[in-house]
C-alpha cells in the first residue's frame, strides 16, 4: 500500500508591517509498519530523556509536542557523549517530523556508517517538561 498518511502545514507571520502567509502545502506519504503512535507522553529531565522507539522497527513520520505550560524544550540527537540541539518547542507547540533512516547510525570520516547509539533526546530547560512524541514506522 502507499499514501496511507497525510502531512499538511502552512505558516503565517504577522509582525510590523509584514503580513506572511506561505501557500498551504500538503503531501502523502508511505507508512509501511503497523506499529505506533509510539512512544507517547513521558516527562523530558533538564539532563535529557532519550525517547523511546524499541515499539519500531524503524520510526518514520511523527510529531513532536510540547504539553507544559510553562517550559521550553530542546530536541536534538545524543550520541552517548555529546547533545547536538536541533530544534526548540515553546509551551504548547507541536511540529511534524519525518525521522532519518540513519538516526542510529554514526557516520565516520570517510565513508560509511556503523551502527552506533545515537538517539533522540529531549532536554528541558528549567524543570521536567511534558511531552509526547507519537511515531509510526517508516
């Protein structure tokens, strides 16, 4: 099968004198698995949560939202030693993701990768934040 899922986004910005509004934009997409949403709602540490996909075999698209009222929080990748921030979720903000195939691996100099421990991982800023993270299989 194929197209069994739906992405849809649009953006506005309203600030001064600008009055941006990027087209609304949508495609379908392929979820091969039957696994997911997964892992769900867990509380992010200020040290860092790794989220849990062991429910895929591979995750693929998902979103990311942040449910506390109060603080930020930072995705980024942990390789086991060190975070590398990606993206920040406001109080209450979500955005969907399509997660890369090679998100366990690590790449070395030159060519190739092995497989390695990198994983997700979400830090809160002040204090524990709650968050849900709903994946399918790629």
């Amino acid at each position: 099968m194929a197209r069994e899922a739906t992405v849809q986004t649009q953006l506005r910005v309203r600030i001064g004198n600008i009055n941006y509004v990027s087209n609304p934009s949508n495609f379908q997409a392929t979820v091969t698995g039957i696994n997911g949403p997964c892992p769900g709602a867990f509380a992010a540490t200020l040290e860092g949560t790794d989220v849990n996909f062991s429910e895929l075999t591979q995750p693929g698209l998902g979103i990311i939202k942040n449910i506390d009222s109060t603080n930020f929080v930072t995705v980024g990748i942990w390789d086991g030693v060190d975070f590398f921030p990606l993206m920040e979720l406001l109080p209450g903000e979500f955005f969907p993701i399509r997660f890369s195939r090679y998100l366990t691996q690590e790449f070395m100099t030159g060519t190739g990768t092995t497989g390695g421990g990198n994983t997700v991982r979400i830090k809160a800023d002040t204090a524990p934040a709650k968050v849900v993270v709903e994946a399918f299989e790629a």
